[in-house]
C-alpha cells in the first residue's frame, strides 16, 4: 500500500459524494457506498504507516496486516526491529534479527538469530529456537521442541510439553510446567512453584516456592528397572522456600525446605537441611545426615 493508493479512496470518495448531489445515486446506494470506501481508505492508511515503519518482511504464500497483528501462512522472513502489533506465523519462519512484538504466537518451525521481546505472550507448537535470549512479559508455552541458547524470562507461567532447552538461566517467575525432556544448563528460578515431569537434567540449581518432581515412570519401568538411572538429576542444589515433594531425582548438592518429601529411586548426595518435616521412601539414598534447621536457614 502507498500513499497513491490513500489518494485513491479519498478521490472516490469525493466522486460518490459529487454524484449523489448531483442526483446520479440515491442516498441509500451513497451511505453503502461511503461506508465500504471510508472502510477501505482506514485500512490503508493504517497499513501504509505500519509499513513506513516496519522492519522488513518478506513472505511467501498469505500475509495479513490489521491493526492488532502480522499474520503469515507460508514462509516469512523478519528482518528485526520494533513491530507493535502481534506476529502470528503458521509454517517456516525466520527473524534475523532483535525483534520487539506484542506477542509471538506460531506454528511451525521458527528460527530467531537475535533476542525475542514480547510484551504479551509467547506461544509455539513444533520447533521453535531462538539464538539469544527470550523474554516474555505474560506467559510462555512451547509445545514440540524449544531450544534457547541464551536467558530465558518469562514474566507469567512457562509451560513446556516436548522437548526444552535453555542454555543460560530460565525464569518463570509465576511458575513452571515443564514435562517430557528438559536440560537447563544453567539455573532453574521462579517466585512460584516448579513441576518436573519426565526426563530432565539442571546443570546447576532449582530456586523457588515449591518444587514437585516426578520421573513418572511406567510400572513396569518402575519395577524391572528399579536401578537405572535417575530420570532427573540436579547438578545443584534445591532450594525452596515451602516445599520439596520429588522422586526419582538424583541431586548432587543440598536440599532445603521448610517440608521435605523424597519419594523412591531418589539419591541425595549432599545434605538434606529442613525446618519442619522430613519424609522419606524406604529405597531413598542420602549420603549424608539429614539436618533440621530454622526458617532463616534456608532463605533465599
């Protein structure tokens, strides 16, 4: 869209309203008419000032501009740059740059090579990665596979079904959901509860209010392969400010919390520390004394 193309319904518009006081259209055929025009020179204006600044985007196959959002169906490439509206991209697509959005919704397979800021939610199905860090000022879910290579922040609740990596910290600071097969090669922090499901591996620690973390194994997993390697393992420590609940987790530091439950195939290879209770399954492996502390022991 152009400025010749605003120039273009502003002249019909003037037309239609010359020919109706001239009596070559009725009233009703002028006020349908106006109507549909004046629809169709508000769209292009706002299209031609979403392009005069918009960073550039090349698409093959559907593309729709409205107000609130950027749709495309097919293949697009993003340069980068501010877009204050929602992309919204079903298919194969590519952001070459640091893209600010209101939010990033997708189906696909998606590649960011700079940072992603969303200031709504993110949400993808299928293969998602992002080459920096991904910040989400709502919530975040992935569904299929997501690999960031740099911070992960989301402001709401992070949901992961499928396949999750994050090289750097991930923050969830209303919580996490994170099931299927996780590795975090950093620290695992929320202001909320954590659940694990599934497989998963945090090189370093797990920093919340409550943290829930069940292998979830099959029964017949459970029993003919009672010895095999912990499904999740914590290269840290634990540490929760009310409530450990795991089980076939091994963590290779500490573990504090006001309760503390270790469900079976669990090994804790460095200290339990707890205020209130301690509960333990018969197969449980500390190697070291379990300890009962105050409350500003274990503060984070």
């Amino acid at each position: 869209m152009s400025q010749n193309d605003i120039r273009m319904y502003k002249e019909l518009l003037e037309l239609l309203e010359k020919r109706m006081n001239e009596g070559d259209i009725d009233k009703a055929s002028y006020a349908e008419l106006k109507e549909r025009y004046t629809q169709k020179l508000k769209a292009t204006r706002q299209e031609f000032e979403f392009r005069k600044d918009a960073p550039d985007i090349k698409v093959s196959g559907a593309k729709t501009f409205t107000q609130d959002s950027v749709s495309v169906s097919g293949a697009a490439t993003i340069s980068g740059g501010k877009i204050e509206r929602d992309i919204r991209i079903s298919g194969a697509g590519k952001i070459s740059g640091d893209v600010e959005c209101n939010s990033l919704r997708c189906s696909g397979a998606i590649k960011a090579y700079g940072n992603v800021l969303a200031h709504g939610e993110v949400k993808c199905s299928g293969s998602f990665r992002c080459d920096k860090d991904l910040n989400a000022d709502e919530n975040a879910s992935f569904s299929g596979s997501a690999k960031i290579y740099g911070e992960t922040v989301v402001q709401g609740h992070l949901t992961v079904t499928g396949s999750y990596r994050s090289d750097k910290n991930t923050q969830a600071i209303k919580g996490a959901t994170l099931t299927g097969s996780t590795t975090i090669r950093a620290n695992l922090l929320s202001e909320n509860s954590i659940k694990i499901g599934g497989k998963a591996r945090i090189e370093k620690n797990i920093i919340c209010e409550n943290v829930l973390i069940e292998g979830r194994r099959t029964v017949f997993e459970s029993f003919f392969f009672r010895k095999a390697k912990k499904l999740v393992t914590v290269q840290g420590s634990i540490i929760a400010h009310n409530e450990v609940d795991i089980q076939d987790v091994r963590v290779i530091k500490d573990i504090k919390a006001r309760t503390v439950k270790l469900g079976p195939n669990t090994l804790v290879e460095g200290t339990v520390y707890y205020v209130e209770d301690l509960f333990m399954a018969d197969s449980v492996r500390l190697m070291k004394d379990p300890k009962k502390v105050s409350q500003d022991d274990i503060k984070l």
